[in-house]
C-alpha cells in the first residue's frame, strides 16, 4: 500500500518520504488522513468525488496522474493548499469549485484541467472561467478553444504556444463585453497586472459580418495591461475595446496599456476599429500590424475617441513602429476625435513614429478633429512615418502640432478650418513630399504661428503650399524658410496665397527650386508678391513705418500712385528697419524704391526714411547718377 518517493539527498543522507494512493483508499479524506500532518506525497490515479467541502493541507504534495479525475459536487469547494502538479489532461469536474494557494504562481496550469476540449466545437467557457478564477497564470495549448465571454482578473495572465493557440469567439455576454473582459466596476478601481501573450483571438466576420459592439478583448478600468505577440483576426466589432465600461454612462479609467509585436487583422474590412481608445492614460501601441481593418463608415484602424461624457481621458498615448495595410475608414488609419465634450482632463501628448502607412482607402493616415478650446497645446507630434497616402488632416481648434521627417508619396495635407478653427503653433519640417495626380502638397486655411522649413517638394501639380483663404480664413506669423521646390508642374506655384495672410509678421527666406509664389511676407528675399495686383495684398507705400518687423522687408508692386512717377507705377519697394535697445535708434527705419520701368532715368533710385519721433515718412529723395 505505500509507496517510496526519493525526495532530497543532503549532506550525502538519503531523506525519504511516505507516499500515498489515493487509489488504495475509500476516498480522499481516507488517503489524507493516513498521511495526517506528516510531510509526505499524495498521489491521486483514481476518480475521485468531492461530495463535502475538502481541505489538502500544504503538508501534501498533490500529484494529479491519469486518469485521476476530482468530481467536485455543486457547492463545495476543494482548497489544495500545497505544492500541486498534474499534465494537461482533465483533472476536474462538477459544478463545485476548486481554490488554491501554495504554489499558485509557478504552475502552468490547461483549461483541459476543468474539461476543455480545444476542438473549436466544444464550449470551453466554463473551463477556461474556471483556471482563470483558480490560477494567476494560464497556458492555452495548440487548439481552438470555443468561448464565450470570460472574464479576467487581477494578475491574470494568459498565454499560449503562438497563432496555434486559439480562443475563438462564441457568444458575448452582451453589448461590449468582449471575448476576454475585463471590468473594474466603478470609477476610482482598477484591475491591475493583465497579461496575454503568444496567442489568437478569433472572431467571426467573415461568417458572421459586422457587428460595431461584439469585440475581442475589451478593457474597462485597468492599469499595467500587456498584450503581446498575439493575433487578434476577424473582430466584428474592435479588435481590442479599451473602454469606460459597457453601460452608457459609465465611468472607468484605464492607464498603463501596453499593445506590442501583435497582428491585428480585421479579414475582410467590415468590422468597426483595429483598437478603439474611450479612456486611457498611457497607452502605448509599437510594432504592430494592422491589415484589412474597417469598413467605411467607421472611424480607422486605431480610434482615439473618448465619447461624450466630461470625465473620459485620452493623453500620453503613443503609436510607434507599426505597419498599416489595406485600411479603411472614415476618419483616418489613426483617428483623434474630441468633438463630443469639452473634456475635465485635457487631451494632450499623442505621438505618431516611425509608422509605415501603405495602400489603404482612408482619408488620411493621422486625422485629428475638435471642437474646444483647452489651456494648453496638445503636443499632437508626427515623426518619421512613411506614408503612402495623404499624412494628416487637422482642422478645429488645433494647437501644438509637430509634422517632422516624414516621407509621403501622396500629398493633400490640410490644416486648419477658418478664421476661429485655426491651427496654430505647428512645425512642419524635414519632410519629403511626393505629389500626386492632382491637389496640393498641403493646405493651410487658418493658421496663427506656422513654421514651414527645410522641406522637399517634388513632382507636385499646381501648388506645393496652398495658404489662406479669400472669405473666412485668416494666417498670422507663418514662416516659409529653406524648402526645395522641384518639378512643381501644372500651375507651377510654390505657394499659392487665397487670401486672409498677414504680411506683416510672415517670413519667405531662402527657398530654392525656381517656383513661382504669390505669399505676401514682408519679410523674403524673393520679391516673388504681387502688390495691389489681383493675387495678394501686403504692405505698398502708405504703410506707416511702425507696422514693418525688424529686418529687410521686400515686395514688388503694381498700382501704387504713393511712388514716385517715372512711366509706370510698378517696382521694387525695399524697407529696412533696425532695433537696437534705448535711444533713438530703436525706431529707425528706412525704404529704398527703385521702379522697374525708368525708360528716362534708369540709373536712379528713391530713398526715404522714418521721421525723428513720428510714426510717418519724410519725403522721397532721388539718388541719381549712379
């Protein structure tokens, strides 16, 4: 009847255990109790049944061999408080329970252990419900797990032997819930320390079409989140929710979420987003793959989009390194939308890097939309993509944008709305821009504080930059410096001004590329504006010397009866204004006029210079015989 199990050999002295059949007793209780309190092994090779509440002290070590199977009846719990070994065939059944503690975190514990079956036929919920209820960690073999709604737990961690290992979607519990759920249930908890890693998340798309609520995985009040090397294929609804619960109304906050090395596939582009983000604090999405995602009247494969209730929270959220493929949508492939609230925490600090934007029928690759005014920029930075369709969109309210060192081989950038809907503080710099079959490389319509500098430009048809806008657009301190303009064709514009520019404080220094512009900045070295003509209005001879900035400010000029006559009024007006600190001098200023078509004097020019101690001009002077 008993058994010898070699345990330790110490100090060259063979130690030895009792162990004990469970097989050789009437039942458990039996086999516990010849063992009592001393140290020994439990070996459990026979069916079993649990028909009372049962407790295997830590004393034990339980060994679980085929075919022994823990027959639990309904209402009682066995607690195994010891070490605990066993493979990945079934070890228990019954509608009773199963708690454990010693040892808990170090096993590697199969659904097959409470009945799965992974066939992709038998439902598996309650058994994967049951091992992720009992233990910490979860090892899915290579199968396909059929499952309904399971939820997680704090330090749950699921993980599996790659795309074979599969839980594929049954039914969900309802609206939201997703396939692996997660709830905090109120506003100020969290379910803390998720993982789920090496495995496939199946969805039915492709039998079941789209369904905008019946997601994958969705998260509801979580922080240190970590879902890596998975496939996430054939959602309905999102691929993965991280959401603010799933009644509307509900208030749950998610930070820390870490999303990495996973394919999200959505099969066939019907079905909602790749991931949507309702709420999160620190989210980071990096070396992903997105392909076949979204249906066109959704938003895109990754939705920033808190909804309409105050307390949603979107900032430090990260996209970096992923691939995107074969995207639809109606937003953009990576969609910040603010429209709905005027939110209690500002949305703020979304980077979009080093990202890979193939072919795909977005509208755009980064789209950014709304509707209020906060106390702070929202620090939007677009760094080092590849894009092969127009990179960003961004209109209402925009303020903090950095577009810098990207390559795109489709242009139509738009910026800014109107008059009020501006977009300001944005840096658009080092980036290469290939043009497409028709537009623009990029539109400013509305602007305060632009900076566009060190850029190409190459094979765009009609208009590199288009700025402005005739009726309701107004653009203030835009500074165009140190841009190449090649093979701008068609109308043949680096910049095409519609209206709406303030000369006064813009910049056009130091572009090269042989393009023609109408953008009137006072301050340029190109003499490239039309004053007074019909394209754009800037400063002409009756601007009073205070309204100049400091440095050399240049236009050409048609119409203007304040110059001196000689044949035509047209020329070149040239205004120099120095600032040095204290005295007199900081206001001296001076202009140079010298008319293009002098037939009787050519060789002469008009000098004039600010009045001491009034903003007006002293009377033209020739200088002649050069």
């Amino acid at each position: 009847m008993e058994t010898i199990d070699l345990d330790v050999i110490l100090d060259g002295t063979v130690l030895f255990q009792l162990g004990y059949k469970a097989s050789n007793y009437a039942n458990l209780p039996a086999a516990i109790a010849a063992i009592s309190t001393t140290p020994g092994t439990l070996y459990i090779d026979s069916s079993q049944s649990v028909t009372d509440d049962l407790v295997i002290p830590e004393t034990l070590s339980v060994v679980i061999l085929k075919p022994g199977l823990l027959t639990i009846s309904s209402g009682k719990t066995l607690t195994i408080n010891g070490p605990f070994d066993a493979g990945i065939y079934q070890v228990f059944s019954g509608a009773g329970s199963v708690s454990f503690s010693g040892n808990k975190y170090l096993q590697e514990v199969y659904p097959e252990w409470w009945g799965a079956i992974a066939d992709g036929i038998t439902d598996c919920t309650i058994s994967i419900q049951a091992a992720v209820d009992s233990f910490d960690s979860v090892c899915f073999s290579e199968g396909t797990y059929l499952s309904d709604t399971v939820t997680l737990n704090e330090n749950n961690s699921l993980y599996g032997r790659g795309s074979l290992s599969i839980i594929k979607q049954n039914a969900i519990t309802g609206s939201s819930y997703g396939t692996l759920y997660v709830n905090s249930g109120s506003s100020s908890t969290y379910i803390d320390n998720i993982s789920i890693k090496d495995l496939q998340v199946l969805g039915n798309v492709a039998v079941d079409g789209f369904s905008q609520f019946q997601h994958l995985i969705s998260l509801n009040g979580v922080s240190n989140v970590n879902i890596k090397n998975c496939l996430i294929k054939g959602f309905r609804g999102d691929g993965i929710y991280i959401g603010s619960g799933v009644t509307g109304g509900d208030e749950r906050h998610n930070k820390n979420v870490k999303i990495e090395n996973c394919t999200i596939d959505g099969v066939n582009k019907d079905n909602r987003n790749g991931i949507s983000v309702i709420d999160c604090n620190n989210l980071i999405v990096q070396k992903c793959i997105f392909q076949n995602c979204t249906r066109a009247d959704m938003p895109g494969a990754i939705d920033i989009e808190p909804d309409n209730n105050v307390f949603h929270i979107a900032k430090n959220i990260k996209v970096i390194g992923n691939s995107f493929y074969n995207i639809g949508g109606n937003v953009a492939i990576v969609s910040l939308v603010f429209n709905l609230a005027t939110f209690t925490v500002q949305p703020e600090l979304f980077v979009v890097a080093g990202n890979t934007f193939d072919d795909s029928t977005a509208l755009c690759a980064v789209g950014f939309f709304n509707n209020a005014i906060y106390a702070r920029p929202f620090n939007l930075s677009i760094i080092g993509n590849t894009s092969r369709i127009a990179l960003f969109q961004g209109y209402t309210y925009l303020r903090g944008l950095s577009i810098i060192g990207n390559t795109m081989y489709k242009a139509d950038c738009y910026f800014g709305y109107n008059s009020t809907d501006i977009c300001n503080n944005m840096v658009f710099s080092g980036n290469v821009i290939y043009g497409n079959a028709s537009g623009s490389g990029m539109v400013i319509r509305g602007a305060d504080g632009v900076v566009i500098n060190n850029n190409t430009f190459n094979y765009i048809v009609d208009y590199a930059i288009q700025i402005g806008h005739a009726t309701d657009a107004v653009v203030t301190n835009c500074n165009i410096s140190n841009n190449i303009f090649l093979n701008i064709t068609g109308t043949g514009y680096a910049v095409l001004t519609n209206g709406g520019v303030s000369g006064a404080s813009c910049v056009y220094k130091n572009n090269i590329g042989g393009a023609a512009h109408n953008f009137p900045a006072w301050l340029n070295d190109d003499c490239g504006v039309v004053i007074n003509g019909t394209s754009a209005v800037s400063f002409n001879s009756a601007t009073l010397p205070d309204s100049f900035p400091v440095g050399i400010c240049t236009c050409i000029i048609n119409g203007d009866t304040g110059v001196p006559s000689t044949g035509a009024y047209q020329g070149t007006l040239i205004n120099y204004r120095f600032a040095w600190s204290g005295g007199a001098y900081e206001k001296f200023t001076y202009q140079h006029y010298y008319s293009a078509n002098n037939s009787v004097d050519p060789d002469s020019f008009y000098i004039r210079k600010r009045n001491a101690g009034a903003n007006t001009w002293t009377a033209w002077y020739k200088v002649t015989g050069v």
